[in-house]
C-alpha cells in the first residue's frame, strides 16, 4: 500500500490511550481489533490501510470529526458505531472520557465478500463515512468479536471469521459504495471460474498441482487460462499455489504440533527441505522458528 497508509499497531503514535483488548497478529485474517480507554483528546489521524469501525463501549461524549473540509458532530455513547473508510485524512475531537473498540477490515476483506455476495469482479469499495451510524447490528457483532480477542477458546477463528463475514455483509448493504469491475471475458477468469481454482486449489495442495492441471479444472487451453488467471488475479498460477502453500504451513505450524515432514507433505512441498527454503525466503524464518514464535 505504500509507507503512506498506517497500520493499526500505529494508530496509538497519533491517538494516545490505554489499551483494553488485542486481537493476535498472525491467526486472524482480513479483520484486526484494538480496544482503547480514551481521555478527552484533540488529534489528527493520517490515512489508515484498513477500514475502520468505531464501537462506543462507555462514557459518553460529543464528538467532532472532520474529513476532507468538513466538521460533523454528534453525542456519542455505548452502542453507538463510527464508520472511516481506509486512505482518508480525519481529524477527531471528544470532551470526555470514552471506551471504545476498533475493528479494522481489510480491503480485500470487504472485496473479497463483495465478490462472493454479487458473483462480479471489484474494482474498489468505500465505507460511507458516518460519525454516527444507526446500525445496532454492527455494535453486536464488533463487541462478539472483541469478546473472541480477549477471551477466546476452541473454535475461536472459526467463529471470529464467521463474525467477519457478518461484519462485512452487513457494511456492505447499508454503508459502502462499490465500483464494480467491468467484465471482459476474452481477458479473465470469470467468477465461478476462479472461485472453482481457489476450490480446486485449497482441495489439491498435497498433490503435485500443474498448470494442466488448473486449466482442465475450468476446461482451458493451458495458455488461455494462465493469461486469463493473471489479468484476474495480478499473479501466475505458480505463484498463486505456492502462496496457498506457504499460507497452509504457517497455519499448521503454529496452530499444530504436526511433525515438520508430514506439514511438508500435506502443504505440498516435495520435501522438508524444499518448504525450508519456500518458508523460510517468504516469511523470513525457519518453519521451526514459525512454530517456537507462534
């Protein structure tokens, strides 16, 4: 995205508070959560990568807000939601002490879910950006899902992606606009077309998958379906398979005491030495420091 855009782990250098709940770095996907106790501030935040949601959890105060030239203020207090899209200037301004939660969405979160909902390609999305949205619905599910941050157990990231998905659908029919791709079908996969690689692919990882393969699976010439795969994708289908690998073993690695061989031989790898060198040149590290660092 460039050095531009902030992550969520910075926002605290521009907006100073204590922190109440922390979602883990590495096992959750597309969503991020930051809880913060706030004193009364006055404080200009740049560009964020990710969306971000508001949820008012107590205090109550009025709240100023202004994007691009303009200043919006409501009162504020639990239950309310704020709503920012991602790569926006913003300047806030509270009188009161106040506890909130912030969620933050990935652009290809919301993408992602835009795709799966409406079945067409998706050119850009942007939050509706509301001091105050009337939607109860998004402060359940942001409070669920910072409840999973603080508090989870077994089946964790299954239920948080769930809530995630719920997030996103419900951002997406009441507070976003979305541009979507126009369709050219001599240049890209089609959408059940890609959706049933990322199916074939996740379904076939432990095998020796070749780009024959791939394109029966659609029923393509090889050299029309790598072409089509790149302008849908931005990536060759190697590289797509070999990052589906990568992404399986670092989940087994840190989620699993599975012995190194057999990750290597369920991820796809053609041997234990072979995901070292992938692993270790893609997330700089050895699998076995993926799974001592957890």
């Amino acid at each position: 995205m460039g050095d531009a855009f902030i992550l969520p782990d910075e926002l605290p250098t521009w907006v100073p508070g204590e922190v109440t709940v922390r979602s883990p770095d590495e096992s959750w996907d597309g969503v991020a959560v930051r809880g913060y106790r706030y004193q009364d501030s006055d404080v200009e935040v740049p560009p964020l990568r990710d969306f971000m949601v508001v949820a008012y959890r107590r205090g109550v105060t009025d709240m100023r807000r202004r994007l691009d030239a303009g200043w919006h203020q409501e009162r504020l207090g639990p239950g309310d939601v704020s709503l920012l899209t991602r790569a926006a200037d913003s300047h806030w301004t509270w009188s009161s002490p106040i506890e909130v939660v912030h969620v933050y969405l990935t652009h290809d979160q919301l993408a992602a879910t835009c795709r799966a909902m409406y079945e067409r390609e998706v050119e850009d999305v942007a939050l509706h950006d509301t001091i105050k949205a009337d939607d109860p619905a998004i402060h359940r599910t942001a409070m669920a899902i910072a409840q999973e941050a603080a508090h989870g157990g077994v089946g964790s990231e299954l239920l948080v992606d769930s809530l995630t998905t719920q997030l996103s659908v419900t951002i997406l029919r009441k507070h976003a606009n979305v541009i979507f791709r126009e369709p050219d079908g001599s240049a890209c996969l089609t959408f059940r077309q890609e959706h049933l690689i990322r199916d074939y692919v996740q379904s076939h990882l432990h095998d020796r998958l070749t780009l024959e393969d791939l394109a029966d699976a659609v029923g393509l010439s090889k050299f029309h379906f790598a072409r089509r795969f790149r302008a849908s994708t931005g990536t060759t289908p190697h590289e797509f398979v070999l990052r589906q690998r990568v992404d399986r073993a670092r989940r087994l690695l840190q989620r699993t005491s599975i012995p190194l061989p057999e990750v290597a031989q369920t991820c796809g790898f053609a041997d234990q030495s072979h995901m070292n060198r992938v692993v270790r040149k893609r997330l700089g590290a050895t699998p076995g420091e993926v799974r001592r660092l957890g």
